[in-house]
DNA sequence: GGGGCGCTATGTCGGACCGATATATGTCGG
DNA sequence: CCGACATATATCGGTCCGACATAGCGCCCC
C-alpha cells in the first residue's frame, strides 16, 4: 500500500489538494489504517500527474495561498483497481508503547503511570473519531464495514487498557532513586 | 521505536547474532508489534558497536557459516533505559487489506472472497502464535501483560472477521465481465 | 496596535527503513 | 543429483517520514 495507491484512493471519492489528502489520511474515518506525510504526498501527485492517472487545476483564493486541486482521470481510476488486484503487501503494526511496556520493570512507576494514561487517551480519541465516522449520513456500505471492524477492535483496547493499565502500573520500579537495586 | 531500540531490548534479554534478532522481531512473541529487515539491523548494530553500546565476538561453526554474537554492554543498558524514558513515537497501523476492503463495491466477487478467507488466516495463525507465546514457562509479568493485550485484540478481530467476512463478500461485484456497470 | 501563534498551502531534503539481491555453504527431499 | 530451504552476513536502490523553508491571513492576548 504506497502512497501513490492512497491518493488515488482518496481522488476516486472526489478531487482534492495534496494538503487536503494529507488531512484525509491523518483525521478522516480511515487514518486508523492508513496515512502519508506532505513529504510522499506531494512527490506522488507529481508523479502521478507526469503519468496521465490524475490531472490538476490552479484555484485562486483571497486570504489563503493558491490550491492545486488534482482529479482522477479514467486511466487513474484503471491503474487504481488493478493496484487494488495485485498482492497486497503486508498488515504493519508497530506500537512504541507496548515496547517500554515490555520493559516497565526497569522504569519508574510515575513514568510508567503517565504513559499508560497518554496511552489510553490517544485509543479512546481515536476510538471516538471511529465511532463518530460511523454517523456520516452518505456512508457507502464498503466504508461502513470497515468502519464497523475498526470500532470492534478499538473498542475491546480501549476497554482492556482501561480495565488492566492498573496492573502494569503496578510492575513499575517503586524506588527509582536506586539504580543497582534490579 | 527506531531499530537500534529494537535491537538493544532484543540484547538485553539475551545476547544473538543480527540473524537471530532479525527472527525474533519476526515470528517471536512480539513480533505483532515490532519487526526489522536485514537491510537495517546489520547497519544498526555496526553503529551501536561503535558506540560501544554492544560488544561482539565471533564463533565459528561446522557446516554454517561463522556468527557474530552480539552482547549488550552496561553502557547500552543505560542508553536503553534512557531511550524508554524519552518520548516515544507514535503507534503505527497501516492495512492494505482495509484499503481493499473499503473499495470491495469495484472489484470481483470472487476476488474479495479469495482476500477475505487469506486475511483471515493470516489473522488465526497471528493469533495462534500469540496465544501460544503465553505457554512459554519463563515469562516475566511485563511479557505477559503486553501477550494478553495482544491477545485480547487478536481474538476480537479474528471473531469479528470470521463472522462479518460473509458481508463483506456480498459487497463484491457480482457481474465481473461488465467493465462500465458501476 | 503589535507580536506571536496557528491554519492553509506547496514543496525540498536528510536520514531511516524495507525489500531485493549477492555470497557462501550445508542439509534434506524428490 | 539438483533444486529448495535454512543459516548467516552484508549492500543497495528506492520509498517514505519528519523537519524545515516559505508565505499570507486571522485571531487572541497583552
């Protein structure tokens, strides 16, 4: 799943700028499973462009810089579905904080508190922002089953992590002013 | 969670050679939430040795070519606790397969069929490896509270996918042969 | 009223990382 | 007997992220 694929997955619902996609991937009902940086997104839609698959257009505003906004052409929307029928690549998940939770012994308990309670924050923000996604009114069946999956899982998270943080807590080093006590 | 973090908190509970951390990250008990290629711990571990963060020795062997076994130093030991302590980077999940899914209105019936039943193994065996991770007799209380997460969610997605994959499918195109139906 | 901050908007650049490939060798199955 | 696979180290091209540069406008607070 490169970038080139997420943008032209974003302009088949409707055209956009480069910032607005970056918006889409990081806020929008699915940057729970996908998401780019300006720095991929706009050499992409260059290259994209250079290939016929997206076309763009200058819009002049007062207040606020010029946005290019990119469409999707016919032969985009070919080279989308066949990307979509090639092999996929593989499902990432990469979690910093069940790595220092592996290693909460070593850590002082506050520490170990504060980032258990940063953590549960972000799943239940993120949890929030899939469950309110699920209101959207002209919400295409295909979005509302991934929506649906992605609501079960964050739920059970944040549920387990509210329920069980007390006991990772409870691993965490009592007197960090010892260094050789382990 | 760069790779040099990754391998450090491999060392610290044990020493291994880059082949070895390279499985680890890969089909151990983690390795739902970490992993590393090749291409990038060989160059973290040359660093990390001239660091001094790591320390190696070579040993040969009959019938396989020579390892190089890494051990972590108590310099590297500090420099991981230290690197826990510091801000950590943001969780990552990124799947193709829901990018798929979300789009399953534009593609063969039979093609969304075929990706759903292989995304689901994928899931089980993940699960399985997970769920058997808690078997392993000598497991501190910090891997065994990161292994029950895991699990925890990994049951829920497989059940979820097992008993909605059906929906899914039925969003498929039935009509594959018709190119301008949409 | 002015200074700083944040938003919209495009884009570049260094560095991190993946995936494929190269190299060498030994085992095991067909 | 040959190819596939496992062990083991290492490099390289290309992709992608994160930070930075640029720039005009609105908003808030002092």
């Amino acid at each position: 799943m490169n970038v080139r694929t997420l943008c032209l997955s974003i302009l088949h619902d409707g055209d956009a700028t480069g910032y607005e996609i970056r918006r889409l991937s990081v806020e929008g009902e699915c940057s729970y499973f996908v998401e780019a940086s300006f720095g991929s997104i706009y050499p992409a839609l260059a290259r994209l462009e250079s290939e016929g698959l997206v076309s763009s257009r200058l819009e002049q505003q007062d207040g606020k810089p010029t946005k290019k906004i990119y469409s999707i052409t016919p032969a985009g929307r070919d080279a989308f579905v066949q990307e979509l029928s090639a092999p996929m690549g593989e499902e990432v998940f990469r979690s910093p904080f069940l790595l220092f939770a592996r290693f909460a012994h070593l850590l002082p308990r506050e520490l170990v508190a504060a980032r258990a309670n940063d953590y549960l924050a972000v799943r239940q923000e993120k949890h929030r922002i899939v469950a309110e996604a699920m209101e959207t009114p002209s919400l295409n069946a295909c979005d509302a089953w991934v929506i649906n999956y992605g609501r079960a899982i964050m739920g059970v998270a944040e549920e387990y992590l509210r329920t069980h943080m007390d006991d990772l807590i409870k691993l965490g080093r009592a007197e960090p002013n010892k260094d050789a006590a382990e």
